[in-house]
C-alpha cells in the first residue's frame, strides 16, 4: 500500500512538472522559516558539549536585594562568591554547584616581548569542570587544592594555545594574563559563544585575580553567577525548597543591618533562564511558548491556502478516477486516507528541502540569527552540526510537515470523497 502511494505521487509530480515544483517549493519554503525559528529556540536549550547537562541545569544568574532604609528600592545584578557560597554552595540536594563570573571580560593575554591578543576570560571555581562537559586536547582543570591555593594557572582554548605559542602543546608554558604571569594547566577545544554559561577563551580560578573579593552592598552582591547540576530533574522542586529555606535563614542573618535577598522564584531551568532579561523582572515561560506557537500558526496557515488550492486543482483532473474507485468499493475515509498519504510523500519532500535549506542558512547566516543582544564578547556565534541537528530536529520537522500536508490535502480530500459515484464517473464536481 505504502509502495503504491509512492507510486502514485511519483506520477502526479511527473503529470504536472510546474505545479509539483511551485507546490515543493512553497511547502520547502513554510518548513524552512518554520525550522529557523525552532533552531533559534533550540540552541538556547538543547544539550550540546560542553553544556550536555542542560536539561538538568538550574542557574541562578541573578538576584536582587533591598534594604530597610531603601523603601522599595532594590539593587539588582550578579551576587557576590560570598552570597554564592553561602546561598547556593551549601545546599546538599544538588549533585554540583559552581560559581563563575557571569559574563566573560575580554582580556590581553601575550607572551613576554611579543604583542598582546584579546581574549574573552572567565573565572570560574574548581567545580565548573564537573558540572560543564568540556573536551581537553592536552592537560586537564585545575582542582580544589590549585583554587583554594589561588594559583596562576589557566585553561585555554585550542585557538587561543595556536596563537600563543604556534601549537597545541603548551601545558605547563607560561604566558601573561593581563601582564601577570600564569601557568597553562589544560588545553579545551574551542567554545560556542552560544554555550552562554560555559563560554570562555580563557578559564582561570577566580581566587587567583582576587575576585572572590569583588563585591558592594554591603559584599552581599558582586560579579558571581551559580549553576547547579541536578542528579535528575525530579530533584528541581526539592533543590528550590531547600534554596527557599536556605535563603530565609541566610535573610535572617543579614537582616540584622537590614538587607533582605530576593530570588524572584530562582533558581530558573535551562529554558526560563535563556528568556530571563534582568534581575528585577521574572520571566513569563508561558507567553514565550505562545508566542512561538502563533508563529508557527501564521507560518503553517499561509502556505496551507495556498498549497489546498493545488490540491484542489489537481484533484479535479482525477474525478473520473474517484469515481471509478468508490464504483469498485473504496469508502470514503478510505479516499481521503489515499489523498492524504500521496499528498504526504509531496510534503514530505518539501520538508527534506526545507530542512536541508535552513541548516545552510545557520551555518552561513549565524552571525545574523544567533547575535546575543548583550553579549560581552565581539566573537561571533558559531555552531556546527552537533548544536543545530537533534532527534527533535527532525522530530519537529516532521510534524511541520505532517501538520502542513493536513492542513493543505484534508479540505480537498474530504470533499472529492462527497462526490457523487455517477458525477464522478461523468468528471463532474457536483
């Protein structure tokens, strides 16, 4: 049966060369602005190295904090390691829990005599390497003793490692990091700007620049942000109650002289965090989705009537073999599933096209689909192979396509099938 439906589009799109082509190419076309708005989406919340953890990520990026002789006022931003630590370190429930500047700072990096490049640096703990999945080449992170010694050392990228010394072999090589002398412990390949927690050119323990000590409001707020790695997601509502209980005891101590945390319900999963603006504003996770969603609607819609008026006129040029078909018995329901399933190997096609077409356009178009809005880096977005293509990929490319050949064959389907057996033998519509 499968075989014939083939068969049969097959000989529809050989019939008719130019309305099998314009109809290709319009469903290609809905697929392929559909697939560019899911790889968008996607990026920001499917795993990929070094951040293949995400699907049981909670992140606390921001918070806010006030004080009982500010009003309502609040300072809003990043909170201090102090805060990290106490807030978020100590909780028992997660499997990990790492602090880190919460956005690289572009930093000279040089060899003794020789001009200095710009890198982007972020610092980090000892715990970043377990909780982020990076490749080493050569070398490996530094641990707690080296981070709590607050030792010179630092992890770079491969590009960055070239540069420096013309090879990937420098571990144990010293260079200077804003004209202070460090120590190369590992070498990671390079990082997509779009892994946005884990990226970096160049990873140092934030003990080493003093970092640690960067902080105002009383060292309750600062540079740090914190990502907690979960055992599984079923431990997501027992990790934020036990950050809830935490933060009221740690409220009641600094309440004292009068400040007072607010999380506004953080710590936020991978998605919430990707659509999170500020620190003073919660995001709505559920707008977003609709948002999308009446995207996809518009973008199915309007090439539906399109494509339905093709259906249409193909299908009057085979009113007399409908009627031939429901003389020898074939019901209704099951002319509307053949028209379906022809159409759908059509659709089908278009979406192979389609899908093909908007993985190009990411790889040559990155800079313009994947620009961060606030970026601290002037590096490019990059991504590959193992950042746009998934099993949900396909998954939601098939059910564009499933959902468009409905929404351009059923109608048609539906009312050659009310056609009258004698009309249709007689190639009349009514």
């Amino acid at each position: 049966m499968i075989k014939q439906y083939f068969t049969q589009a097959w000989a529809q799109l050989r019939q008719q060369p130019v309305m099998s082509a314009v109809s290709i190419a319009g469903t290609a076309l809905a697929i392929f602005l559909i697939m560019l708005v899911v790889m968008m989406q996607q990026v920001k919340v499917v795993p990929f190295a070094p951040e293949s953890n995400r699907d049981r990520f909670l992140h606390v990026k921001w918070m806010s904090i006030s004080n009982s002789n500010w009003g309502d006022g609040t300072s809003n931003g990043p909170m201090s390691a102090q805060t990290a630590r106490e807030c978020f370190q100590s909780l028992k429930t997660p499997e990990a829990v790492t602090i880190y500047t919460v956005f690289p700072i572009s930093t000279p990096v040089s060899l003794p005599g020789s001009p200095a490049i710009s890198v982007d640096l972020r610092q980090t703990d000892d715990i970043f390497w377990r909780v982020f999945d990076f490749s080493f080449i050569g070398g490996k992170p530094y641990d707690k003793a080296t981070f709590d010694a607050g030792q010179p050392v630092a992890v770079l990228t491969e590009s960055v490692v070239r540069s420096l010394f013309g090879t990937t072999d420098a571990v144990g090589r010293e260079f200077l990091l804003n004209h202070a002398p460090y120590r190369v412990a590992g070498v990671v390949k390079d990082v997509s700007t779009l892994a946005d927690c884990a990226y970096g050119q160049v990873w140092v323990p934030y003990t080493s620049t003093g970092m640690d000590k960067e902080a105002w409001n009383d060292r309750h707020m600062g540079m740090m942000s914190c990502t907690m790695l979960a055992h599984s997601r079923d431990d997501f509502p027992a990790i934020r109650q036990e950050a809830e209980r935490r933060k009221s005891e740690y409220n009641t101590l600094i309440g004292e002289n009068g400040w007072k945390l607010i999380y506004r319900n953080r710590p936020y999963d991978q998605e919430k965090n990707s659509i999170a603006f500020g620190a003073n504003i919660e995001p709505d996770v559920n707008a977003a989705r609709r948002q999308r969603i009446i995207i996809f609607v518009i973008l199915l819609i309007v090439p539906a009537i399109n494509l339905s008026s093709m259906t249409q006129s193909r299908l009057r040029q085979r009113v007399s073999e409908i009627g031939v078909r429901r003389a020898f018995g074939s019901t209704r329901m099951e002319l509307i599933g053949q028209i379906v399933a022809e159409n759908l190997v059509m659709t089908l096609l278009a979406g192979i096209v389609g899908l093909l077409l908007s993985v190009a356009f990411a790889y040559v178009g990155n800079t313009l689909l994947f620009a961060q809005e606030f970026s601290q880096t002037l590096n490019p977005p990059e991504v590959d192979a193992s950042i746009l293509l998934h099993a949900s990929t396909f998954g939601w490319a098939l059910l564009f396509c499933f959902v468009l050949n409905l929404m351009s064959s059923g109608f048609p389907a539906w009312k050659a099938s009310r056609i009258g057996i004698v009309n249709a033998l007689g190639g009349r519509l009514h």
